[in-house]
C-alpha cells in the first residue's frame, strides 16, 4: 500500500546572493510578493496539497522567518487594544492547518547536506522536498499534481518543465526512459548544452521516498558540496522516478526579473489591483 506524504521539507538556507544587497540581512523567501511573503506562497502550496508537517531548513542568520511564523501575542494583545479585529485575524491565519518546525543549517555544503538535517523529521517516510526560490501559479497545487503521480506509481516523483536550451546548464536535466509514462532514466545536473539529453527540466519539487537518506551519507563531494540529485541517480539503480510536467506558471524568484514578472501576475489577478495595474502597464508599454 502507497505511505501517504504528509511531511514536507523546504530548504531556505541560502544567501541569496543574487539579490544583494537587500539579502545581505533580509531573508529573500521573505521579499513580499504584495502583502505575503515569497515562502507563505510555498507554504500555502504544501498545505493545499494536503500537508500535515513542514520543517524549515534556516541558517542562523535567517531566524526572522521562525519570527514570522511564531504568533506575537504583544502585537495581537495591542490590535485588540484598538479593535482592529481584522487585522488579528490575518495574522492568525498566517499558518494554518499544517505544524511547521526547524533545523538550522550551519554550513553550507550542497542540497543533499541540508536535506540530511531532516532525517529525524522525516522518519522513514516519503515526503516532499521544495526549494525557497521556485513558486508555481495555478489552479491546481503543483505539490498535489505531484502526489496525484506518486500514488499513481508508488514512485519517486520530480517536478518538471521544458526550457530554453540556452539554459539548461542552469538545471538538473532529465532524459526519459519511457516518453509516454514520463519514466525517468536519468539526471544530469547543469549540463552544457551540447551534453543535455533533453531541455526537460526539474524545478525546486521532489516527492522522494526514505531511502534517499541511505544514498546521501555514502555522496562524496563535488566541489565541496553535497549534491542531492547525485542521491537520486544512485536510486534510480533501484528505483523509479517519473517527471510531472506540471499545470501552472513557474517563477523562480531568486531571480530579479522573475520576482518582478511574479509579483505582476499575482498583482493582476486580485481585484483589488487587477484593473489599475492592468492599465498601468498598458500606459508604460
């Protein structure tokens, strides 16, 4: 019988170099996207797709994200105060129906480093893994089209998308061994192009099972680094891995144009800010 996910792990440890310098002391998965925060969007994503525990993967500088998420009773008690019900409201709301914990990642040595903090968390179970810089706009949770799969094929499961080939030394790039089902043969990470066995590429999304974490403490480093998508191939000698070429418009907000062109979108579609923002655009275009 297929273990249902009810964990995620989402890895929000990085500098965020990308945008300095406004990261030099602000966490990026905390740059608002109109009044929430890059990491609520994920967050909600999870839950919507049925999650019941999150841990989040911080470094020790980035401890304004568990502040976020830890309720201000000083704040709530002064919002009465004033009866600004509303507005005590929203701040409730700010978690809702899923436990979220933490591990501190103290060095920065590769994706499959951090993602072994989480192996108590865990708990021999198959869970999600999601990267702080990747959100997806849609209809249906990007997370629920994942799991929707995994039960299909008890399978480990990578979400997936075509790109450019001009950038697929950006990503890890999948070649298929069964173009109808999507069977994974393998990942190649950030090839050059004239290496790239496809331009289907994997976004910050994995359903995996358990036995990741046998493949990750026998990794040796490249660079200095502990790779998680190397885990991966060494599971696929035993087990398979599908894509899940996803319903929804993907952002990777670690980018500046990115984190702009998302912040329009969902900006056009609340109808507090759809119609003036529409013009908006026209009038500079």
């Amino acid at each position: 019988m297929t273990k249902k996910i009810r964990k995620a792990v989402i890895a929000v440890a990085g500098m965020g170099t990308r945008f300095f310098p406004i990261t030099k002391t602000f966490p990026k998965e905390m740059l608002p996207i109109i009044d929430k925060p890059i990491l609520s969007y994920i967050i909600e994503e999870a839950v919507d797709s049925g999650i019941e525990e999150i841990m989040l993967i911080i470094s020790e500088e980035k401890t304004m994200i568990k502040d976020y998420y830890d309720r201000n009773l000083k704040i709530e008690q002064l919002l009465l105060e004033k009866n600004k019900l509303e507005e005590i409201e929203i701040l409730k709301n700010i978690v809702k129906n899923v436990k979220i914990s933490y591990v501190i990642q103290d060095k920065p040595l590769g994706t499959a480093y951090a993602i072994n903090l989480t192996r108590d968390f865990v708990d021999n179970e198959p869970f999600a893994v999601i990267f702080g810089d990747d959100i997806v706009k849609g209809d249906i949770p990007v997370l629920k089209q994942m799991i929707d799969m995994y039960e299909k094929y008890d399978a480990n499961i990578f979400a997936a998308k075509q790109v450019d080939m001009s950038i697929v030394n950006r990503y890890g790039i999948l070649k298929y061994k069964d173009a109808q089902t999507k069977q994974v043969e393998c990942i190649v990470e950030k090839p050059k192009q004239e290496d790239a066995p496809s331009n289907y590429a994997t976004i910050g999304r994995y359903v995996v099972k358990p036995e990741v974490f046998n493949e990750i403490k026998d990794l040796e480093p490249v660079k200095g680094e502990y790779i998680l998508t190397n885990a991966f191939e060494k599971m696929m000698k035993y087990q398979a891995f599908y894509a899940c070429e996803f319903k929804g418009q993907h952002f990777d907000t670690g980018s500046k144009l990115d984190y702009i062109k998302a912040t329009i979108a969902y900006a056009i579609d609340d109808p507090l800010y759809s119609e003036e923002i529409s013009s908006f655009i026209k009038e500079e275009i």
